[in-house]
C-alpha cells in the first residue's frame, strides 16, 4: 500500500525541487549547444563563440548536479528502495547520473573520447525521458 503522498519519506522539498530543475535545465540545454558544436566540428565547421561559455558553464554545474546526486542517495532513494516505489525507473536514474558523471571524467582524461562522447550524449539525452518517467510513477505511486 502506498503511503500518504504528502507525508512518504522519500518526498522531496519544493527547494530542492526547483533548485534541481533548474540545474537539470541548464545542463541539458547546454549539453545540447555542445552536442551541436560537435557536429559542426565534424563537418569541418568553426565552433561558435559561444562555445567556450556553454562549455565552462556545463562543467562549473557538474559539481552541483553532482551534490545533488549525493542528497538524492542519501535520502530519497534508500527510503524508495525499501518502499519497492518505482525501482525500475529510479535504478535506471542512478545509472544515468554515474554515466554521465564516468563519462565526463572520461571526456576530460580519457584518450577513447569518441566512446566516451557517444555514451555521454546518449545518457544525456535519454536521461531526461527517463525522469519524466520516475516523477509520474511517483505520482501514481502516492496515490
């Protein structure tokens, strides 16, 4: 039986929330404008001037999404896994989140960037379908 949704402790504040979203947003917006870059550059194309400013603000991010990431393993997923709310869609956020942060990591250091990009950009387009998912199984769930 689902618990009451206004008081299940995996309930997250309409803070965090926002705060989340917006983070969110933000990197997906500009890892669509880096995603667009590599193309350009691709088909032999001068990168924008934007480039540089979209690149540093998706990394400076990274870091918050990250913390985020942290709180969201700290106090929302063990309540929703021992809850049985919404496991599929909730272990496939987890494994969204360390590929997108693995592969960053690898985009930064690695020498295989072309592998690590294709997984990036994969993840980080799906990921967003997948969390749209998360949050209307949640709603169903609560109810």
């Amino acid at each position: 039986m689902a618990a009451n949704g206004s008081t299940r402790p995996t309930r997250l504040r309409r803070g965090f929330l926002i705060f989340f979203g917006i983070v969110f947003a933000v990197e997906l917006a500009t890892g669509i404008g880096l995603w667009r870059v590599h193309e350009l550059r691709e088909d032999g194309i001068e990168p924008p001037q934007w480039n540089g400013m979209v690149r540093a603000l998706h990394g400076a991010l990274t870091p918050v999404l990250a913390a985020q990431f942290g709180y969201l393993c700290a106090l929302h997923i063990p309540g929703g896994w021992r809850m049985k709310a919404n496991r599929l869609s909730g272990a496939l956020m987890v494994l969204g989140f360390v590929l997108l942060f693995v592969t960053a990591i690898g985009l930064y250091y690695s020498n295989a960037q072309h592998l690590h990009a294709s997984i990036h950009i994969t993840t980080g387009f799906l990921l967003p379908f997948v969390l749209g998912w998360h949050i209307i199984a949640g709603q169903k769930w609560a109810k």
